[in-house]
C-alpha cells in the first residue's frame, strides 16, 4: 500500500474524528448512539452463541 503505515495510521485517525463530530454535533447524535448500540449488541450475540455452542447441538 502506498505510503504504509502511514496512510493507514491517518485514516484511522480520520475515522475517529468522523466519530468524533456524530457525537459532538446534535444532528447526528441520535445516529452516533445508535451506532453504538450495534456495536454494543454484535459482540454481546457473538458471546451467547459462543457460551450456547455449535449449531444444532443437542
């Protein structure tokens, strides 16, 4: 990739300021908040079928 690690580092930091304005700025709040529900709830689904075991098992 061109200019590695740097341009990696840059969108990462790029991204985190786009984060950064949902929260800040009162138009996207309500779409930042619901963001991190998702993200909140994927991991949490990912635990109880991991805790729970393979599909189909009896």
């Amino acid at each position: 990739m061109w200019l590695f690690p740097w341009l990696s580092r840059l969108t990462i930091v790029l991204m985190a300021v786009v984060i950064g304005a949902m929260a800040w700025l009162p138009d996207s709040r309500s779409q930042f908040w619901l963001s991190l529900l998702t993200v909140a709830v994927v991991p949490a689904g990912y635990e109880l079928r991991r805790r729970k075991g393979p599909a189909g098992a009896v």
